[in-house]
C-alpha cells in the first residue's frame, strides 16, 4: 500500500510522519509540499491512496484530486480541511472521497488508511475500480449525505440540526417520517414529529436514507424507483430479523444499500464485456461495497453489503449483519434465502417466521 500526503507546511508533513512510524504498519509513505510536485510523483509510481490539505498555494487540494481523478482513477482521494474551509470542503468532495477533519488525530488518520487496505483487498478488478474513480457524479459523495457526515463529527450537534437537514427536503422528510412509523420501528404510537423519527430510526440509517435518496435521483427512472421499493422492504425486514444478532442501525442501514451497485452507470457494460469473454466480474454487492467504503462508511455496512449474495464467503463464525442483511434482502425480493449457510450458522429453524413475517408487510411501499 503507497500512500502520498501532500501538504505546502513541512512541519504537518514531519508529524504525519512521525505518527504512521508509530502505527508500525506496512506502509510505503511518500511526501509532496505542492501539488505540482504530487503529480511528478505519481507519475513516476502511483499511489494507493492520495490524502491533501486543501488549502494550498497554487493548487489547491480541489484542482489536485481534480488531476488525480483524471490520471490515477484507482487511487482513494482524501481530503484534509480545516473547520473554516467547511463549504470549500464541500465543494471538493465532488472529485474527492473522503475528506478529514484538520487538525486530524493519529488514530482517525491510521484508521482511514486502514479501512482503504482493506477496500483494495475487497475488490481487485482494476477496470472497475478505474470506472468508480472516473465517474465524477457519483463515486464523489451526494452533498446532503456529506452535510450529515460533518454534522456527525460534531459532537456537539444536536438531534434538531439533523432534523434541519431533513426538513429541507420535503420528499426525505416523507421518507423518514413513514420509515420511522414502519410496524418495525415505532413503539405504539404514530410519529409525526421530524426530529422523532429521526431519533427513532437513528443516524446511520438517516444516512443510509440520505444515499439512496440522492443515489436514485441521479438516476431517476422505473428501475431506481423499483430499487428503492426493494431496499425499503428489505430494511424493514431487516429491522425486525436483527433483534439480537446485529446491531439493528447497521442492518437497516445495509439492507437500504444492498443494491447500490446495480445503479453505476459504466458498470453494466464492462460486465457485458467480460461476460462474452468468459471473465468474472465482480457481482453488484461487491462493487457497490467498494463505492460505499470509498465514501467512508462503517465497515460493518461495507462488509455486509458486500458478503449479502454470498454469505458464507464472510467467513463469520455466527449469524450476523452479513446474515440478516442475506436473509431480508433475499425474502423482500421473493428468493430463497442460503438454506445451508442458515443450517451452518444455526439459525434455520427460524426461516419460516420470517417468511411470514415478510408476507404480512408485503403491503409496505417506499413512497417516492
């Protein structure tokens, strides 16, 4: 893994990289004071992962990712701005994935790198990563998720700032209002206010809400509109299955986003590609995994995004987020779950509850 920090303050740089020494991973670390000097760089080698302070004289972190994107489309962009720089922040991350909060703590950037690690080992097929780092709309995060995302690391922002947000999009706010009075969510009475449903269905799958919402509208037509319907009766069945076997927010939040990758655009036609040429091509979950991990996501979303098709491939050792997310994804589709891997992880004797519990919210729909 080679990673190129670019910085115009030597001194930042200098303490980047005392810390990775630090963090003893198997890194190869490079360091640009310039974007002109970065892009020399790659063109010598390329990196891995590009990780920039925006504000830069010259060129700034925007117009170098900008470049990146253009030249290494397979490498992970990543932003460093400061608080002051928060809608020029914004503004980069359509050519960018990620971006960190500056000053960035040792642990948060070691994480970062980390999670980058572990997404080049999710999906090696170099066309497609070219693709998702080539497409400008989508790969670089919708704005209203990033808003969410900021507000996030605040710790001092409170419920009503994310029910602002909300609020601000009447076809959202209709979306969070009926998740949050789904039969699985709500405690007994009818939720009318915003900021309720918000705490009721929690912030990650706010979030998750969020990316499918503004996912779709990029692609707006019969067949986003069918996935919505899809993924929001896979959430809800996800919602009452996870219980004790995963944290209810991760599910929903992985069951919403299952089949994000059916919506890149490119994709289609490289599998068309490789399927005359007898290749195999990596399945929608796991493109749509890798996408979701460029933006950042909890790695227990990314993984069960990826894993849901084929489940035993996770490898876990018991029923988790990969098996639920299986499971309601499977049944709101009208499939039949993996009864083997269901028989491995010992939870087969319930299958039939819920298929039932399927059939009798067959009614529920996502309203666009």
């Amino acid at each position: 893994m080679r990673v190129l920090f670019v910085d115009d303050e030597d001194r930042v740089l200098a303490g980047i990289e005392r810390t990775l020494f630090m963090a003893d991973r198997d890194w190869e670390l490079d360091f640009a004071t310039s974007g002109a000097e970065a892009l020399s760089k790659l063109a010598v080698r390329a990196a891995d992962v590009v990780i920039s302070d925006m504000r830069m004289p010259l060129m700034d972190g925007a117009e170098l990712m900008r470049r990146v994107r253009e030249g290494w489309p397979t490498a992970i962009r990543i932003i460093l701005s400061g608080e002051t720089e928060h809608s020029g922040a914004l503004h980069s991350l359509e050519v960018a994935h990620q971006f960190l909060a500056k000053p960035c703590d040792g642990d948060t950037l070691v994480e970062t790198i980390d999670r980058a690690v572990n997404l080049q080992s999710l999906l090696r097929h170099q066309a497609v990563q070219e693709v998702i780092g080539r497409i400008g709309s989508l790969p670089a995060a919708p704005r209203m998720y990033l808003k969410l995302s900021g507000l996030l690391r605040d710790g001092n922002a409170g419920i009503g700032r994310f029910a602002e947000i909300v609020r601000g999009d009447p076809a959202l706010a209709a979306k969070v209002l009926q998740l949050a009075n789904c039969a699985f969510f709500h405690s007994g009475h009818e939720i009318t206010s915003i900021p309720e449903a918000v705490t009721r269905i929690g912030l990650d799958t706010l979030r998750a809400v969020v990316l499918t919402s503004e996912i779709a509208r990029a692609h707006a037509g019969a067949d986003a509109d069918a996935l919505q319907s899809r993924a929001f009766r896979a959430s809800c069945l996800a919602a009452e299955i996870g219980g004790s076997y995963a944290p209810v927010e991760t599910v929903v939040a992985a069951a919403l986003l299952a089949e994000v990758g059916l919506l890149l655009p490119q994709i289609q036609r490289l599998c068309e590609a490789a399927d005359s040429d007898g290749q195999r091509f990596p399945s929608h979950a796991e493109v749509g995994a890798y996408l979701l991990g460029l933006w950042g996501l909890p790695w227990a979303i990314v993984e069960a995004v990826a894993h849901h098709l084929q489940p035993a491939r996770g490898l876990q050792r018991r029923f988790d987020a990969i098996g639920v997310v299986h499971v309601a994804v499977a049944l709101s589709q009208g499939n039949t779950p993996d009864e083997a891997f269901l028989q491995q992880m010992g939870v087969a004797e319930h299958l039939n509850t819920w298929r039932d519990a399927c059939a009798a919210n067959t009614s529920i729909e996502y309203v666009p």
